[in-house]
C-alpha cells in the first residue's frame, strides 16, 4: 500500500459508489477487481478496498495519466525502444544476420523497459 492509498474494510461495502466503473486501467496489484470513479482509483480485494486519487483521469487523458500518474510506464516504453533499436543496430553492424539482430533487439527491449519500468517505480515509490 503507498502513502496516498487509503484503506477501507470490506464491512463497509456501502461506500463503494453506485457510479464507479469496474476497469481494467491501472496496475491491480494483486487486487480482484479495480473501479474507476472520476480522477478515483479504487482496488477490491478479498477483506479490504485500497482508493487513491489520480490527478488526471486515464478514461479522459490517457497520456495525461502517463505523464502525471504513471511516468514509469512511459520511461519504459522509451528504454524499450531505445535499448532494443540500438542493440539491434550493433548486431545487424556486426552480423549482417537479420534473424539474429532482431532476436536480440526484441530480447534487449524486453530487458530494458522492464528494468526502467521498474527502476522509475522504486524511485516513484521512493518520492512518495
């Protein structure tokens, strides 16, 4: 649970609001299902509900949200591309084999976004 995040026991199901939209946007963290109710990002579990507020809505800005509420994601993204094009680049220099150098283009994508995903969460995490 972050910082932000406020906990509320299942016993109190009366205040799920009639409104909020069950979405699959947003990271579930284990959670059965998550809601959306504005700018409310609200995960169910078994004995609790975790809600924080986003500061913009992904529903209405989804790049907005990125850059705001999930700048992991886009830094991921960017070390996805830019890790695997130029890993790719040196192998096709190198190889000449094109099977080979997409291989591990695609091999080094996975790595690098996954490793600037993470590390921008830690420091995200961090922060908060």
């Amino acid at each position: 649970m972050s910082r932000d995040e406020i906990e509320v026991p299942k016993e109190l199901r009366e205040f799920m609001l009639d409104r909020a939209e069950e979405t699959v946007l947003g990271e579930k963290n284990g959670a059965n299902k998550q809601y959306r109710y504005g700018n409310l990002h609200i995960r169910e579990y078994d004995d609790k509900f975790l809600v924080h507020t986003d500061r913009v809505d992904p529903r209405k800005d989804p790049l907005g949200h990125l850059v705001f509420d999930a700048p992991e994601v886009l830094i991921g993204l960017a070390c996805a591309i830019f890790g695997g094009s130029q890993i790719a680049k040196n192998f096709q220099n190198k190889n000449k084999s094109k099977s080979l150098s997409t291989g591990a283009g695609l091999l080094s994508s996975i790595i690098s976004g996954y490793m600037g995903y993470v590390t921008t969460k830690k420091i995200k995490n961090y922060l908060e």
